[in-house]
C-alpha cells in the first residue's frame, strides 16, 4: 500500500550460501560426507539493484546469474539490517528550472493522479512529466505502490536520461541515485532536506 512517510534510500545486503558437511561419527561405519555442489553459486539480482552495484558483484565474485530467486543460493535485493548497502534517490530537474523544492506529500499525490501535484515545477502550471529508469521506477513502486496510469512516467534508459529530460524541460523531472548526479541536474529539497548539505544523513 502506498505510504505517506519519507523514504529517500534503498538498502543493498547480500545473503552467502552455506556449505554443510556431516562429520564421522564413533559408530560401525562413518557417515557420509555431503559435498557442495562444484561450480559458481547461483546469483539473483532484484531489478532495484542499481547498476553500478551490480557490476561492482560480478567484477568481483564468479557467480551463475540466474532468473529465479527460488533457485538461487545467492541474492542481492533490497533489506534493511546490519552490513547494508544505501542507494540514495535524489528528486532533481533540469538545472534550469526554477523550482528548488518538493514535498513528499506533493511526490505521493502525483504517484496517485493528483493533476495538481508538482505543477510548481512547471513554467506554466501545467504537470511535469517523470523521467526514470527501469530500476528507479521499481524502488518508487515499492515505496508508493503501483502508479495511477494517468501519472505522466517515462522510463527511458539511463545514458538518455537526462537529455529527455531536457528535451521537455521546463515541464520534467526526475529521482536519479545519489551517484548519478551531475551538473546539468539540480537536486531538489524534499521537505527541506538537502543532500548536498555538508554533514547530510538520512532519517530514519
């Protein structure tokens, strides 16, 4: 269900497998030894994992990807817990836009076909469209549920990103992870909170 608390950051954590062997015992014959299967462990990836963590996994470890999580001895998703890793989403718009800020309540509506919300971040009133990639789309939606259909999202891919964006800026803008931004975005505030402040954290 969609919620009206402010979430700005993804967890990353991974889950390794554990290999089980039955020891010998003083009895007539010795158990057998289980023995783990040769070969890479089978690795799931969420959609959500952005990808610069997701090739950061596969440079560094030799692992089967594979499109079930029910047969994966491996997964990284989205968890909370301790060892996690923070994905932080950051509203921005094209760097010539007037707007500075948002709030979360204005975010929720727009996801839920408020013609009205986030109209400030247009010249002339009028709805903005969302520009996002696949995987930022499916982090949104997990934190606000399933968009109205009459919500203006274009999912486009993320080296396009930002010239979309510009092609229909002023009425644009989008949510890129932390390490996604550059000078032609302009992060806004969410409910006063900057983070390019110095000392900026997350709430919980």
């Amino acid at each position: 269900m969609p919620t009206d608390a402010p979430v700005a950051l993804a967890t990353v954590a991974t889950v390794a497998p554990t290999a089980i062997a039955a020891e010998p015992t003083a009895t007539s014959e010795p158990l057998p030894t289980i023995t783990p299967i040769a070969g890479p462990p089978k690795l799931w990836i969420s959609d959500v994992v952005p990808s610069a963590i997701r090739e950061a996994v596969l440079d560094a470890n030799a692992v089967e990807v594979v499109g079930e999580v029910a047969i994966a001895e491996v997964k990284l998703a989205l968890s909370g817990g301790d060892g996690s890793m923070e994905w932080v989403l950051v509203p921005v718009v094209p760097f010539a836009t007037l707007a500075d800020d948002i709030s979360w309540r204005e975010v929720a509506g727009y996801w839920r076909g408020d013609p009205g919300a986030l109209s400030g971040l247009s010249d002339d009133g009028s709805v903005p469209r969302l520009f996002v990639t696949e995987s930022v789309l499916t982090a949104l939606t997990a934190i606000l549920g399933q968009p109205v259909d009459s919500a203006p999202i274009a999912v486009t891919e993320a080296d396009s990103l930002i010239d979309e964006a510009w092609a229909a800026r002023p009425g644009a803008w989008s949510v890129v992870p932390f390490d996604e931004l550059q000078p032609r975005w302009k992060a806004l505030r969410l409910d006063g909170v900057d983070v390019l402040e110095k000392g900026f954290s997350e709430q919980p």
